[in-house]
C-alpha cells in the first residue's frame, strides 16, 4: 500500500489514502495504453528472435544444398585397386565400359648435385637458367621446346646457399627443388621437372666470376652425370590401343572422367562408367530432406493461429511470408538452359505437399529416370552445353550469366564469331585450339572452343537447382539482405515505441499532478469544514457549561 504523506501530516483531513487513489486513478487511465504498447514491443522483440531463428535455418540450408553440387548421376568403378577413375565433369560424363592396362607411369626428371656440407654452405653468385624440352635416351642430347619460354633465377649474395638456391627455383614455373640430407655432414640439391618427357629440364649457369662453385649445377654437358630418374611419359593401352599422356592424371581420355595411374599393371583391368539410379536416387532423397527440414520450421514460424492454438511468431510478417513462397516457386519453376525445352523437379517423381514439403518414391524416380536423366543434371550442376558435338562449351565458375539459350553464328570467309549476338575475340589455348568468347557484356566469362568449323547453333547455359536456391538464401541472409533489412525495420518500430512509452510516462506524471492537485484541494477544503465543525461543537459545550 502506498504511503499517503499527506493525510499522515493533516490528521484533521478526510483519512482517505490520498496517494493510493491518485496511483488507482493514473493506473486505470493509462494501463490500457501501456499494456498495448508493451504487447507491442514483446510481439516485435519475439519477431527478431524468430528472424534469428529464420536466419540460421536458412543458413543451414545453404551449407547442406551446397554439398550438393557436382553430384554425378553415373557410378565410376575400376578392376584396379591402384589405378581409379572418377566422374570430373557431369556435363560430359556418359556410360562407357573399357579395358586398360598400365605399362609405364609419367615420372618428372630429377638431377642430384650432391657433395654439400650444409644447408647454409655458399656457393657463388650468378644466374641459372632454366629450358624445357627432351633429353635423349642417353642423357646427352637436348632438344628445346621452343613453345616454352625459359625462366631465370638470379642468384646473389643473399639467396647463395644452397637453401637459397633451392627457394630460388621453387619460386620458378615448372621446376621444383629441395635439400636432402644424406648423411652426416652430407647434403644434396635435388631438382625436379613437372612429369612427362617434354617437361625434362636443362640448366645453364652463368656465374658472376669465373671459376666459381655455382657451375657445378650446369647440366648442359654432363646432365647424364646428374640424372637419377629420367622425365618419362606415362604409357597404357586402352582397348588394344597404345596411349600416352605426360601426367598420371589423364583427364582427356574418357570424356567426363579422370583416370589416375599410380601402378602400372601386368593384364588389363576393366573401367566403366553407369547410370547409378541407386545412388542418385539417394542423393536425391537427402536433398529433398535438407529442403523439408527448412520448410518445416519456416512453417513453424509462420503458421496462422487459430482458436485452439497460437500463429507462429512470424504469422502475418511479410519478409518471411514472402520468402516461404520464394522457395516454393524456386522448387516448382522451370530449369533453363539444359536444352531446347524446360525442365522440372517434378519430371523426377518430385511432388509438392500441402506444406510445401517435397516427397519423392523410388519407383516414380526410377521410372523417371529411365525416360530422361537430363533433369537429375539441371537439379545438381550447372552446365555449359551445346546442341552441336562440335563446339565445346565452358563457363568460369566466377561468372553470373543469366540461363538460358544463346545463339551461335560463325561467318568463315572473316573467322568472325557471335554469341546472343555479342561479338566474341579469339584467342589459342596451350593446346593450340582457337577458343572464342567475350571480352565484355553479359556473357563475360563464357568461353566456346570449335573442333571444326560450325556455322551455327545453339548455347545453352544452365543455372541448376542447388545454385539457384544457394543464391537466393545468400542473397537473403547477408548483411544488406532482406531478412537484415526486416530486422532493421522492427527495430527501428520498438524505437518508436519506446519514444510512446516516455511519452506516455510524462503523461501518467501530468495525469498524476492533477489528480495530486485537486484531492489536496479537496483535503484543504475537508480540513476547514472539519475545523468550522470542531470549533462550533466547542463553542456549543462551552455555552451548555455557562448554562
């Protein structure tokens, strides 16, 4: 109970608790207004918890979608426990079956310049000079490739050890080098080519002074000398065909697919590639699991209340309710850019719920597939193709091309090519192929590569389901997205309300004066009638006394 000062000073006043009638009347008042204001600020700091919640979700979503991509609806299997083969580009990878046996690894040539006392041991300043090309069978002819330029090290007084030798060439392109310690007191600089046998090495010294200890790595007279292991190709036959390839990872041989060699093989071991519907049925299952597990709690945070149970803290709120739609549309629109005709989730057996949940049976997938794969690619990779087998198409993973189909034209009387109608600039890979593509505009980063001649045809670009939807929760969650703007926004309403709630403090303060006020006056007023009273009895005892 509150204290009422003012009828503990006047003992002659009404006796009424002044203050707790004043405190009754400001609170019913004003409680209504303060209540509707706090529900509103409690309802808006439980819509940025739910935000929070929404945001981590779809975070979530992001990590799981993303491991998605690349994944391949073929199955990669060799007879081989040393030499494997996987699937390295969906886009190209079809089913084949072939025979292969390993009769040579690529190895890189390595010299030893041995005789060294230390890492730190100087020898002397000067320049090593570095070609690439192929040594004879003997060791002592050399043949330069002439399409590779030579690359230099400069050796001074600061890079003059042998360890500074070694960082020197590490720093070089297609050479690598390191100390070895042999034994005690007893050093040696090993240098190494990249594999293959046109990737050998010849090192030419030209020292600072003559006669001077740097020349004992010069190679141009006695590489033989030197030579531990010679640069080799590595050599295998592939259905009765011989075959060699300057790396161990052969990625050009079977379209799609690497081959890696580490052994070479006595027989021939089988490799093939299938259609694994087992395999990718499951894939799919998880993806559309990662997917259902988000929409769940977004209809958690967004379920419309009812009489019976309570709306989710986001019910009504239109970020959220536009980003459960976004969604939906993300699963049920066409996929572009993955031939002449659009594709859908739904030609794999996908089915959208009345939650907006997906759900998917094996035999509607199997059957699905059996028809036509394309969709399961447009689902989980992004693609560059073409409807020509002539042009090969490849898009830089750092490029934002809208999807789509492109035409391409070539006019060969000028060697003049267009895509989408852009002109495009030729230029040579280190294969020595023409490749074509844009240096501005919207198909920045598309690159075509003829294999003969082709007047025209059709590009198409494809944005598959993974990247599209991994875009669009990144485009959403970041700082300047629309769930942070969102937030942005509730707050800045609390702000408003709390400047209702000062306002309406003030007010209770002036609400509360008033009433101060006129209760002190009515007390005053209750005072003087109190003492007219008393002073009439006492003035009427006295006269009865006298009497």
């Amino acid at each position: 109970m509150s204290v009422d000062y003012l009828s503990a000073l006047n003992t002659n006043g009404s006796g009424l608790n002044i203050t707790q009638i004043v405190d009754s009347l400001v609170q019913a008042e004003t409680a209504p207004q303060k209540n509707l204001i706090q529900a509103k600020i409690d309802t808006r700091n439980t819509a940025i918890s739910a935000l929070a919640t929404l945001s981590s979700e779809l975070s979530s979503l992001k990590t799981n979608i993303e491991g998605f991509s690349g994944t391949s609806k073929f199955s990669a299997t060799s007879g081989s426990t040393v030499n494997t083969i996987t699937v390295s580009d969906t886009s190209k990878a079809s089913e084949f079956t072939s025979d292969v046996q390993v009769t040579a690894l690529a190895t890189s040539q390595t010299l030893e310049f041995s005789g060294y006392t230390s890492p730190t041991q100087e020898l002397a300043t000067g320049s090593i000079s570095v070609d690439f090309g192929t040594w004879s069978a003997n060791g002592a002819s050399f043949t330069r490739d002439t399409s590779v330029p030579a690359v230099t090290a400069a050796i001074s007084d600061s890079n003059k050890t042998l360890a500074g030798i070694a960082s020197s060439l590490n720093a070089l392109t297609g050479i690598s080098a390191s100390v070895v310690k042999k034994a005690n007191n007893s050093y040696s600089l090993l240098v190494r080519s990249e594999p293959g046998a046109d990737n050998a090495v010849r090192l030419t010294i030209t020292p600072s002074a003559s006669g001077s200890a740097i020349t004992a790595l010069d190679t141009t007279s006695d590489n033989a000398s030197h030579q531990t292991v010679a640069a080799a190709n590595a050599a295998l036959t592939v259905d009765g065909i011989s075959i060699t390839r300057e790396a161990n990872n052969i990625s050009d041989l079977f379209e799609g697919y690497t081959l890696d060699l580490t052994a070479t093989t006595s027989s021939s071991f089988r490799i093939s590639g299938q259609l694994d519907t087992t395999t990718a049925f499951t894939q799919m299952q998880s993806f559309i699991s990662s997917i259902n597990t988000s929409r769940n709690t977004l209809n958690e945070l967004t379920k419309t209340g009812s009489a019976t149970a309570e709306g989710g803290p986001l019910n009504n709120d239109p970020t959220a309710e536009a980003i459960v739609k976004k969604l939906r549309s993300l699963t049920s629109s066409a996929l572009v850019g993955f031939g002449s005709t659009s594709l859908y989730l739904s030609n794999l057996g996908v089915r959208t719920n009345l939650d907006g949940t997906l759900s998917l049976t094996k035999t509607a997938f199997d059957t699905a597939m059996a028809n036509d794969s394309t969709t399961f690619d447009a689902v989980f990779n992004s693609m560059a193709t073409s409807d020509s087998d002539y042009l090969d198409v490849s898009q830089s993973s750092t490029a934002d091309i809208a999807p789509g189909t492109y035409a391409w034209t070539f006019d060969s009387s000028n060697n003049a090519a267009t895509l989408g109608g852009s002109t495009l600039t030729s230029s040579t890979d280190s294969d020595g192929n023409t490749v074509y593509g844009p240096t501005t505009g919207t198909l920045l980063g598309v690159s075509v590569t003829p294999s003969q001649t082709v007047a025209s045809a059709n590009v198409f670009i494809g944005k598959s389901l993974v990247d599209t939807l991994t875009d669009f929760v990144e485009e959403t969650i970041q700082s300047a997205g629309d769930l942070a703007t969102r937030q942005t926004q509730i707050n800045s309403e609390i702000a408003d309300l709390d400047i209702d709630t000062a306002k309406l403090d003030d007010r209770m303060e002036s609400i509360r004066m008033r009433y101060t006020t006129q209760f002190s006056a009515m007390e005053a007023l209750v005072t003087s009638m109190k003492n007219t009273g008393d002073f009439l009895t006492n003035m009427m005892d006295a006269f009865n006394k006298d009497s």
